[in-house]
C-alpha cells in the first residue's frame, strides 16, 4: 500500500524507489551540492540515522510542493494532520514528528516518504467509505514508518541497490538544477527503480505484512474499527476482477492478494469490534476534497445538481460541497446565503464560519467577511483555517498590520506549516516589516531542508535599515546557529554517516 507516488511529476514514482534503492553512488559527493545532501552510508553501515531519514523527507516534500502536487488548504491540511496524529500517537513514543498532507490526484494511492512524511492522494480519499477506512490506511502507512522500513530495506539490499541509489538522487539534483522537465526526471527515475525491482520484491511483501498487522493495532487503539483495514484491501481486490483498466495504482504497485486479506482479518478479530461513527469533518473534508479536485474543465456544480434539486435530497456535508461550488466557480453571491444558513443552524462547526467568511469576501462584503472571521476567531482563536482565512481577509481588506499580528501569534503557538510561514512573511512585507518577513522566510527554507537559502534570508535581514536591536540580536543568534551547522551538512556528504545532534528546529518570531 505504501511508498509508491503515481507519475504525473519529477516525485511520481520516487517514494518506491528511494524506499528500496539507497546507497552512494561513486560520484554523488561530485554531483549533489554539498550543503543539501547527506552522505547515505554504505552496505556496511546498514541503515540510515533517523536524522538522515528526516532530511531526505525534506528534500522530497521540496520537490513535492515545487511540482504542485500538493493539495494546500488549511481546512483539509488541517484535518488529515489530526486523523494522521491520531494514529501516530498510538505507535510510537513521541520521539518521531509525523506530517500527514493531500497529493492532488485521482489516483487511489497512498505512500510513506522518509522522516515522517505520509501522503494519501485525493482519489483514496474519495473512494473510501468510512473514516475508518481512511484512517485504515493512514496506519498502515504510519507502520512503514515507525518500523524504518527505509533503513530496513538498505540494510536487506546492501550493494544491489548502489547504482540505483545514485541514479535517483542524480536524477532528482539534475531535473531540480538543469530545469529538466517533470518527464525526463521521471523516465531517469522510473530507470533507476527498474533496476532492484526483481531483488526488493519479497522484502517488499514481508513490509506490507508487517505494515498491516501493526497498523491494525494502531486503528483499534486510536478508536476506529480494525476490521475497516482488511475491509478496504476487499474492496480494492475485487477491483482487480474488473479489467486492467480498472485496477487501483495501489494494487499495481503493492498487490493486495487474498492470502494478505484472510491475515489482515483474522488480526481484526482480536480486537474488540467497535461501533465507530464517521466524524462530521471527514464528510465535510471528503465533499471539500471532491470540489477543490474537480478536474479541469469540469463544473463540481453539476455533480451536486446531479444529486436533486431539493434541500431534503443532500447530505449536511453534500450541502456543504454544493455551497463550495458555487464559491469555486464564480458564484460567490449564491454561495452566501448557503454558507449563512449552514452557520446559522450549526454554528460549532468552523468550517461553516470559514466558509462563508471566503464567499463574503470574493462577493466584495469585506466588511461582513471580517466580522465573521473575527467571530469564528473568538470560538477557536488558534484554530488554523481560521486565523489563516482571517489573516487572509485582513489583507485583501488593507490590514497588512493587523494580518501580522494575527498570523504571528498563531506561528509563535502553534507548530506552523510552511503555508503559514509564506503567508504570515506576505502579511509582514505588505506591512513595512520586511527584515520580519526575511526572517520567516528563512524558517521556511529551513523546513523546506535548504539550510543555504535560509543563511541568506537571514543576512538579507540583517542588511534592512533602522531593524530594532532585538530584532537584530534574534536574527544574529539564528544566523550563527545556522552557520555553525552549514559545515556538519557539508561534511555529512563527505564522510560516512555518523551520529549527529539533531538540525537546528524551527525558530519562532
């Protein structure tokens, strides 16, 4: 189920092969830039440190957010980190970050990318029938993760996996450095996984069993139903009988066999059953999902048209994707009253109050936009969607300052996203406060994994006139943190991988 990206980008297809394929390739210190890339340790060396694990995930969220893949909402960001931190507290010890995120794709894949990153495409998510189901296979792929199935499959592979190794991340550097277009990037990948499909195969299949028996602990423990797992591995194999035209990326690349479903149940079973409910914000998140991810040329008001003309005919959560249609596509007039009589009679649920604040504000009501969003942001005042909509309203409204303040306070108290960070750095430069904004710009590259970008945002600055003697002493003390780490990362791509103190975390305004 786990590690394979559908092609459509330079990062389709790279989760399976950097999963599988690690290992130095003789000239890689001379073709990766020495300060982004760390040595990957040889056949001798076994696996890699969890260190090195998160910052591959970095260089490949990178990417993932360059290519456009990523689905960047604050409402949907928002819940499938908390479904995915849900699960992910029932594995581990809480020594290992996780960020859980969308890949706009119809595809039904999901996969496991090192450090901690886990996507699920659009098309999963649509064709799931329960939160438990979604979350089904959130675990499974939370399992590939804490079980380091990454550092696993270095150690089983040793030295078959070098050349492919080398040829993945020369791919990866060369599509990034020489502007090569998302196929040739791909076709240079797709190269290299050809290479150790044939020798990976049976530890793959040992993974996904071991993926499935843990992940369905996880479920259970985490409250959901365990049997939704094996559930959705039945629903996915009788696609198989359907045609090859039929059959889901994620059999293609992991088939589900029904040796895997009799296991996967008979684990189930000891369990308790549960009688789990779907949370409202999962059928809110799924119709959301279903209208951002309408295809191009295509109308999402005609499928909730399709549905009946009358109130009675719709969902809560089909009621809400018909008023987000009209929204989306131009209609922001009509998707007023929609939003107001859905936060009139369910005025706890924020995404209504997000909603209609986005549909007052594109219908030109800038004045009842802010209004709402103030009102959502007195029920929830750190609530992500929330403060980002309003930040976002303060600044189409002329408030560049006030959007500061705001998305500050939420970047100072709640683990930011790199969105925000972009965001809350908009919100400073439009306010005058531009060495602030370099500054968070620097955070962002940082999490992004590019430690020299991050320098330079700093001494950029620095360099802006009449900055205060705080600001200047906070930007120093980062600037010289950073700066003492630059040679460690520069001798990691040099030397064999050894035990590091972790990269410096993300600093606060």
């Amino acid at each position: 189920m786990a590690h394979a990206i559908r092609s459509g980008g330079p990062l389709a297809g790279l989760a399976a092969a950097i999963t599988f394929a690690f290992g130095p390739g003789p000239s890689l210190a001379q073709t990766a830039t020495q300060d982004s890339l760390p040595e990957m340790g040889t056949a001798a060396q076994d696996t890699l440190s969890v260190d090195d694990e998160n910052r591959l995930g970095r260089m490949v969220m990178r990417e993932v957010r360059e290519s456009g893949a990523l689905l960047e909402d604050p409402e949907v960001g928002e819940y499938i980190q908390s479904l995915g931190l849900k699960l992910s507290s029932q594995a581990q010890d809480g020594t290992r970050n996780f960020n859980f995120f969308v890949i706009r794709d119809n595809a039904i894949n999901a996969f496991a990318l090192p450090g901690g990153f886990i996507g699920v495409h659009s098309g999963l998510l649509l064709e799931t029938r329960s939160e438990s189901e979604l979350a089904g296979v959130l675990a499974h792929e939370v399992a590939h993760v804490t079980q380091r199935h990454i550092a696993r499959g270095i150690e089983a592979q040793g030295r078959q996996s070098l050349l492919s190794t080398a040829a993945v991340l020369a791919a990866i550097l060369m599509g990034a450095a020489g502007g090569a277009g998302g196929d040739a990037t791909m076709g240079a990948i797709t190269a290299a996984q050809n290479l150790a499909v044939q020798s990976r195969i049976n530890f793959t299949r040992e993974n996904e069993y071991e993926a499935d028996r843990i992940g369905i602990g996880v479920l259970a423990n985490a409250g959901f139903d365990p049997n939704a797992m094996p559930a959705f591995f039945d629903t996915m194999f009788r696609r198989t009988q359907l045609g090859p035209d039929r059959i889901p990326e994620l059999l293609r690349t992991h088939p589900v066999t029904s040796n895997r479903i009799a296991e996967s149940k008979d684990r189930a079973l000891q369990f308790p059953p549960a009688k789990v409910s779907d949370s409202l914000s999962y059928s809110l998140m799924k119709e959301r999902i279903r209208v951002l991810t309408t295809a191009r040329g295509a109308d999402a008001r005609d499928y909730y048209a399709a549905l009946g003309s009358n109130e009675a005919d719709l969902s809560l959560a089909q009621s809400y994707g018909r008023a987000l249609s009209l929204l989306v596509n131009g209609d922001a007039a009509a998707a007023v009253p929609q939003f107001e009589k859905l936060r009139t009679a369910y005025p706890e649920v924020l995404a209504f109050h997000t909603g209609l604040g986005q549909a007052q504000l594109a219908a030109g009501d800038t004045r009842d936009a802010l209004e709402t969003l103030e009102r959502a942001r007195n029920l929830a005042p750190r609530n992500i969607p929330v403060t980002v909509r309003y930040g976002e309203a303060l600044l189409q409204a002329g408030r560049p300052k006030r959007a500061h303040e705001v998305l500050l306070d939420l970047f100072n108290n709640v683990p930011p996203t790199p969105e925000q960070i972009r965001l809350t750095a908009k919100a400073a430069n439009a306010a005058g406060d531009v060495a602030d904004a370099y500054s968070y710009m620097a955070e962002y590259h940082l999490m992004s994994g590019d430690l020299l970008l991050a320098i330079n945002q700093l001494e950029l600055a620095l360099s802006v006139p009449n900055i205060t003697q705080q600001q200047r002493s906070k930007f120093v003390a980062r600037l010289q943190e950073l700066r003492e780490w630059l040679p460690k990362e520069r001798n990691r791509s040099r030397a064999p991988a050894q035990q590091e103190p972790a990269s410096p975390s993300s600093g606060r305004g």
